[in-house]
C-alpha cells in the first residue's frame, strides 16, 4: 500500500483529502505545517508527498527545497496543492522541486491520476 504524505494546514481539507486516499487503497500520515512535513518526510519516507503551498512556519514552497535537497529524500514525488491558479505560481512550485500541481478546490480524479502517474514512474503503483 502506497504511502502518502500530505502536507496541509486547514483541518477540513485534510480530513475530506486522507478519508478519500484511504477510501482509494493508500496509508496517508499528517503534517500540519511545513516544517512538520520536513519531519516526517525525513522519518517515514512516504512514496509520494501532496504539499500545500501557503503553510505555516515554513511554507510549502521552502518545504519542498528542504525536501529535495536531502539526497535520501530528492526522488519521492511532491505534488503542490494550491488554490492559486496562475501560471506563475506553477512555474514557481515547479522550480521549487514540485513534481506535479494541482489546483483547489481538488477535483480528486483529476489528482488521483496524477498520484497513479507519478508513482508508476517510481515503481510504488500497484494498479
């Protein structure tokens, strides 16, 4: 069973997000803030991580710098989560070290296949 780190600060959307993961075959753990997330990117390696990008204590953006520059880290996927939906700020979540971007409100087949896709290419989608 994939795991999946999801990065997000506001308690509804992480409640309607991990219940919809979990319903969709995956073990999700928690982090409220960025820094949290470092953390337990760092101690749990999760296959793949979805990262807010507005954060508290470092936002989602530093959270992805720290995360790929440790080099055990670098190759987990991190898709951005975010509700700004310009261009710009794909670009800017793309050079952070993001992966992927999705925008919010999560249309959640169009994450899920995003999810599926990146983790085929690491080996870790049983589907």
């Amino acid at each position: 069973m994939p795991k999946i780190l999801l990065v997000e600060d506001n308690e509804m959307n992480r409640d309607m997000l991990s219940r919809r993961l979990v319903r969709g075959g995956y073990e999700v753990v928690i982090a409220e803030d960025g820094a949290r997330g470092v953390a337990i990117a760092t101690s749990d390696r999760p296959d793949l991580i979805l990262m807010d990008m507005s954060l508290p204590v470092i936002d989602g953006w530093e959270a992805t710098r720290q995360i790929k520059a440790t080099p055990e880290l670098r190759k987990i996927p991190i898709i951005a989560l975010t509700a700004h939906a310009m261009a710009t700020d794909r670009d800017k979540a793309l050079k952070a070290g993001c992966d992927d971007y999705d925008t919010k409100p999560i249309e959640l087949q169009r994450l899920l296949g995003k999810i599926e896709t990146l983790l085929a290419a690491t080996g870790q989608w049983r589907g």
